[in-house]
C-alpha cells in the first residue's frame, strides 16, 4: 500500500493531529494513576520539582520502595558516565559546591524549556526540550504498519518523503527524500514527531487539575536471569512518553515507549542507551512478528542520533538510536515478582526490598485484570465481595502466553533471553535481543551466544515459558487462595493482619492451581501449534495422528539432512499430489525429481548430503503428504472441477500461510551494515526491508519466473536474493544480549 492512498484512507477516517495533540486516556485508563509512584517522586508535579532541582535522583540507579510500581522520568539520552565537565571559568570547586554544581549542570539538560508544539490543534500536554541538549537527530524508519494500526489519527507530516522511495538497488534516479514542495504545517508534524521519539522534547502537563497533569514513567520489576533470582531489574533503557485511546475503540489504549533514551533508577550500570543495530533488529522484527500473526509489541519509529556514542562489544564506539515501540502495556511477570521477592535466595543484581508487599501485588492484579478483560472499572468501585480475579488472571496470562509460545514454534523464532522478566502478561513477545529465525532446521539451535547451556534453545522455549508461568503463580498464590475460600476479591488490607500461618494457608491453596495452569499452558499451546501447523501444510481438515504422522516426520527430515526451515516449508506450497502417484499416467518420475532436488538444493551443507537417502526420505514423506490432501479432496471449494482447480487452490492458501520473505541474520547484518555506513541510502534499503516483512507472503523477487535471472530487473533480483539462504558461513549465526 503506498504511503498516498494510506494517507488518505486515514485522513477519511480520523482527523489526524501531531504528537503533541493526541488525546490522553481517561484517568480510570491511565496505569500512572491507578498504580503507586516512587515515593522520590509521587505525582507529576512533584517529578518536575526534582528536574530542576534534584534531576540525578532519575539517574542514579536505587532500589525503589516496597509499594512502588513505576518512577517517573524524563527522556534524556546522554552518555554514561555522565561526562560533567568543570566550571568554565576554571575556578576550583569546593567540596560542598559540588553537588549542586552536578545537579544545575544536570537540570540544564533536562528537557524543562517550553517550546511551541505544531500549530492547529486543540492540546492537553505542552512539549518541553532542554536548553543544553541538541544533538543531530536523523529518521532512519517509520512504519506504516503500526502507524495504521495502533495510531491511525496520528499526523506525521512528509516524514514518509523524507525517508525516500523504498529500494534495495540504489539509483542516481531516485529522489533523494527532498520535501521541496512540502507544506509548513507537514515540515513541523514531522520535525515534531522526530523531536519527541528521539528524547529531544517531551511532552507533560503539571498545571491546574491534578486529574489532568502528565509525565513520562518507567516500570520497576524483578525477574530470574537464566533460572537465577536477580532482584530489581525495571526498565533500564525504556520510558514510556505517551498512552493514547485508539480513535475506533477508546476502551483500548497504546502506549508509546522509546527504548535508548537515557537511564532511569532502573539502569543499574549501564547507561540507558541503545546502538543502532540492536534498534534496526528491534524495529524490524517487531512488524515481521505482527505480519506473521505472531502477538507482539510493534514498532512506530527509529531515530539516530549519530552524535552520541555509545560503548559496546568494541573499542571503537557505536551510535547510538532510539526505537518507539507501542503497546497496549509492557507489564510483565517481573512487575509481580518485585513485589513478592522470593527469601532467602542468593542473586544477582543491585538488590531487591525484603518481603512482599500484598497491597501493591493486589493493585497491579486489578489493574492488570481490567486490561485482560476479566475485571471492569464497576468491579473496581464496589466496596464488598467483588469478583474473584486472581486465578482467571493466571489462567488467561497462561493462554495468551501459550498461544504466543506456539506462533514461535510454528514460526521458528527463537526470542533467546526468556527471563520472567521479559515475559508479558498480556502474552505479547517484547524485547526483542538476541533473537532469531531458523535457517537450516536444528530444534536444539541457541540463537544467544551467551546461553552456553541451551536454557532457551528452540526446543525449550515452551518449556520456558511454562517456567515464567510458574513464577507468577508464586507471586499471586496467596491471593488465589484467599479468593478460593472467600468467595470474592481481595479487598485492600486483606493481608495486613493475617497470621503467618494463614498466609501459609492461602499460599498452599493458592499453588493447587498449578497442575490446572500447565495443563491450560500445554493444551492451548498444542492446539495453536497444530491450527497453525496445518495451515502451513494447507490442511483443511485436523486428524490427531497428524503431529505424529505427518508434522513431526517432516521436521525430522529437515533436521537431519540440514534442510532449510523456511524454504522447504514455502516450496511445499507448489506440491501437487500427483507427482508422487504411482498409478500408470497420474505421475511423472522425473518431473518429481526435480521437484525433490528444489527441495534438497536447500540444504545448508551440500557437501556433507546424502543425496539417495534424502531424496528417499522426501519421496516417502511426500507420499503421505499427498495421501493425506487426497483425503480431503471433497472439502475444498473446487472439488467438483479437476485437480488443477484444487492444486491451485491449496497453492493460494499455502503461499498465505508460508512467508517468502524471513528476517534472516545475514540479512539482518547486511541491513546494520549499509545503514552504518551511509544513513541516507541505507534507510532507504530499510524501509524496503520493513516492506518485505510486513508482506512475507508476496511473490517478492519474482518468484515464480523460472526464466533466466540475470534477464530481471536489478531491483527483482536483490529482492530474489533477500528471500535466500544467504551465505552458508551466517547460518546459525548467534547474538549477544545487546545486539
């Protein structure tokens, strides 16, 4: 769809407005007034006090109090150490001058400057930058996916012509993303946007109603790192500036984080940024994830800021950028886990308060059962026996997380750090690291090179995510069981004056639930990996001997000759059962080889294939394969005409199910590549990429032209080469943590 006519679509619709004037949620829809603060900083206006006289308190890494669920804190990308010079004048600072010194030299950097937000519209918030700060910002990427879905009232401006033309190829006749004959008022949505998801400006209100008053926040949680306990964790690097109700359902809100903006209470020692690599990965692969039907958070924006440095796995340093990512909440198990820390468990980390706080665990659970739709606003305001919550919290954040975990599976992407705290209640895959999608089929694959034991290896990822459901039990077992026996919600205080004794009691009725949750988490799993599996093989009809029949002997194969995942699985596509009949003019031999040797020239080490046996294994496994879809001849639309008619059919609804186009690592590195060594062309070979991936299944790259290749167009033939293997020496090609 081209940015045009979706422009237009949406100016049809919604009337569109910048950043600045999108309209805030209700305050029963806002979690900052419905969760506790940091006591530092316990209400907006109380915040922006701190930013202009105390700003290090955001900075310095604490660990927050027991009650508290979020801290408020500003965007404001910066190195870390922070490189605070002497006094210009070079005279000595006395021991006591120091600290005020280090806070007025921090506040000058803190975006408290009020600046006239885009002209026309109506607001609730007023943008803000900072008198120090004013470091180049470039757009490397927007994507008209999410801005469709999740902001469709949202103006850019010419933010889409100043990315240029979507090309793999460059070419001297391509616009270089001038905006020449763009308007004023686009000129400043756009400037607009990017000032505000780059951390340069932000948006607040601390006038007049508290009801009203606004600020930016990050959200504290704990978490087990690879199995072991690692106390205080929250968001290190993501600051969530906006949440805003989506015009076509106001009950749903999105919220707006940038992740790379700066440090929080939460950084620990590192310095809250993020390079410009791990942003590309993250941005890209949230909109393939959401292509692919997978639940995940999505990806607005990409900014550079080419002039800050930012220190990694080099001694020379990276730069870096800021991802926008959007989300209807980024809550996770390790929001309950801070607030019920296991005792007496050696851990990693800065700390971690002792003992839980049942009163905030009860807060969160209602809030997070209002967003899972399982408690509403009227529940929340009666006084007594309202509607128990806690198991059926469990139980819906156990489906939705089977059915993400099932999508990965089905899919072959491998999330590489499932720590609890990077598992979403809302069961939506979030923080994109070291991730990866199968090339050459290894169920044992480890995507993250720090994983040295395979703890999230492909194989084990259900596994895993059964073990983070496990950990929110932990955290909300007490209150299932006070429900269970009561009868209702756990009402504030409905702790405080319990014994030890019926703590332990409602803990052991609680954790009963347990074998309920699994059993919940694999049924619903193994049944999303089937749906999903057998639209993937274009079968119409489910048969429980399927898995072991047809589904899992097809993995095995690919396994165990190196086959690519990816690609045999979108050449199935173009099977037609009669090349494998054996009956006297319904095959033909050859023409099955050939198809046969498509399949096996996938292999991933050619020189180590046993071509006889592979080809003998496809062959039988194909046999089936057409068995199986002649079975259900009579339930396809086309039945009564000829076979061709069916083949085509099953072909149209294979191709939709089976992506063309994976976000392969050599691609992703080549993408990182070109973007680091020259922005402008570079974005525009990104934005293609964002293209392929938001429509995986398209014929991309002339897919069915058989003819002669070097007779394609240069574009259709990058294009043919994005949708490869790639090179053989990247496949299995692992990450780190910070990629």
């Amino acid at each position: 769809m081209s940015r045009t006519f979706l422009t237009a679509s949406r100016m049809s619709q919604h009337t569109c407005v910048p950043i600045s004037a999108l309209p805030l949620p209700p305050p029963a829809q806002r979690l900052t007034h419905n969760l506790t603060p940091d006591p530092e900083t316990p209400s907006p206006a109380a915040w922006r006090d701190v930013l202009a006289t105390r700003p290090s308190i955001q900075r310095r890494a604490r660990l927050l109090a027991s009650p508290a669920h979020f801290s408020f804190v500003s965007p404001c990308p910066q190195p870390f150490p922070i490189p605070i010079p002497p006094p210009a004048d070079g005279a000595p600072l006395a021991e006591e001058d120091k600290p005020k010194y280090i806070e007025d030299w921090l506040a000058q950097r803190e975006a408290l400057k009020e600046v006239p937000c885009a002209p026309g519209h109506a607001r609730e918030l007023k943008m803000y930058v900072s008198e120090k700060r004013g470091e180049h910002r470039e757009l490397l990427a927007l994507s008209d996916g999410c801005l469709r879905d999740c902001f469709p009232h949202l103006d850019v401006g010419d933010a889409f012509v100043a990315l240029g033309v979507p090309s793999l190829v460059p070419s001297a006749s391509q616009p270089n993303g001038e905006q020449g004959n763009s308007s004023e008022k686009d000129i400043a949505a756009r400037q607009e946007l990017i000032d505000v998801v780059s951390g340069h400006a932000m948006l607040m209100n601390t006038d007049g109603d508290p009801e009203t008053h606004w600020a930016p926040w990050s959200l504290r949680y704990s978490g087990h790192q690879f199995g072991v306990w690692a106390g205080q964790l929250g968001d290190g690097r993501a600051i969530s500036i906006m949440s805003t109700p989506h015009p076509d359902d106001p009950q749903l809100t999105y919220e707006l984080q940038l992740k790379g903006a700066g440090r929080t209470p939460f950084s620990r020692g590192a310095d809250g940024l993020a390079v410009t690599r791990s942003s590309i990965r993250e941005f890209l692969c949230s909109e393939a994830m959401h292509a692919l039907h997978i639940p995940t958070s999505r990806a607005l924006s990409l900014v550079s800021l080419p002039e800050l440095p930012v220190y990694r796995e080099t001694v020379v340093p990276e730069r870096a950028a800021v991802v926008a990512r959007a989300a209807p909440s980024f809550l996770r198990i390790g929001s309950f886990e801070a607030l019920v820390p296991p005792q007496g468990v050696f851990f990693i980390g800065m700390g971690q308060q002792q003992g839980a706080d049942w009163d905030a665990v009860r807060l969160l659970g209602e809030w997070v059962a209002r967003l899972l739709g399982i408690w509403d606003e009227a529940e929340a305001k009666k006084e007594r026996e309202r509607k128990p919550w806690a198991k059926e919290l469990v139980l819906e954040v156990a489906r939705r997380n089977a059915r993400m975990v099932a999508g990965w599976q089905a899919y072959g992407f491998m999330h590489g750090v499932i720590n609890t705290d990077n598992v979403s209640v809302l069961g939506l895959t979030i923080d994109y690291g070291p991730y990866a999608f199968m090339d050459v089929f290894d169920p044992w694959h480890i995507c993250n090179h720090t994983d040295e034991e395979g703890r999230y290896a492909y194989k084990a990822q259900p596994t895993m995510i059964v073990y983070a459901l496990r950990a929110l039990l932990n955290s909300l077992a007490p209150l299932v069981g006070y429900e269970s026996y009561e009868g209702y919600a756990v009402p504030p205080g409905w702790a405080s004056s319990a014994t030890a004794a019926k703590m332990s009691e409602w803990r052991d009725k609680g954790m009963q639930l347990k074998e309920e949750m699994e059993r919940v988490a694999e049924e619903v799993s193994a049944m999303e990996y089937g749906r999903l599996m057998h639209q993937r093989l274009a079968l119409r009809r489910y048969e429980k001997e399927d898995e072991t029949k047809l589904i899992g002997p097809l993995l095995d194969l690919l396994a165990e000759h190196k086959l690519d995942f990816h690609g045999t699985f979108r050449l199935l596509t173009s099977f037609r059962p009669s090349l494998v009949q054996d009956q006297p003019g319904k095959g033909d031999s050859t023409e099955a080889d050939a198809y046969i040797s498509r399949i096996l020239a996938l292999s991933g080490e050619p020189q180590f294939l046993d071509r006889n046996k592979a080809a003998g294994d496809m062959r039988d496994w194909l046999r089936r394969y057409a068995a199986r879809i002649a079975s259900e001849r009579g339930e396809w639309a086309g039945a009564e005409g000829a076979d061709g008619r069916i083949d085509a059919e099953r072909r149209q609804t294979a191709r939709a199910a089976n992506p063309r186009f994976v976000l392969r690592q050599w691609l992703l590195e080549e993408v990182i590549k070109k973007v680091e060594e020259d922005a402008q062309s570079g974005k525009r070979v990104l934005r293609k990429v964002l293209q392929m991936a938001c429509n995986p299944y398209e014929p991309w790259g002339a897919e069915d032209d058989e003819g002669d290749e070097s007779s394609l167009d240069a574009e259709i033939r990058e294009e043919r080469r994005y949708c490869s293997l790639g090179e053989k020496q990247m496949l299995g090609f692992q990450c780190s943590c910070s990629s």
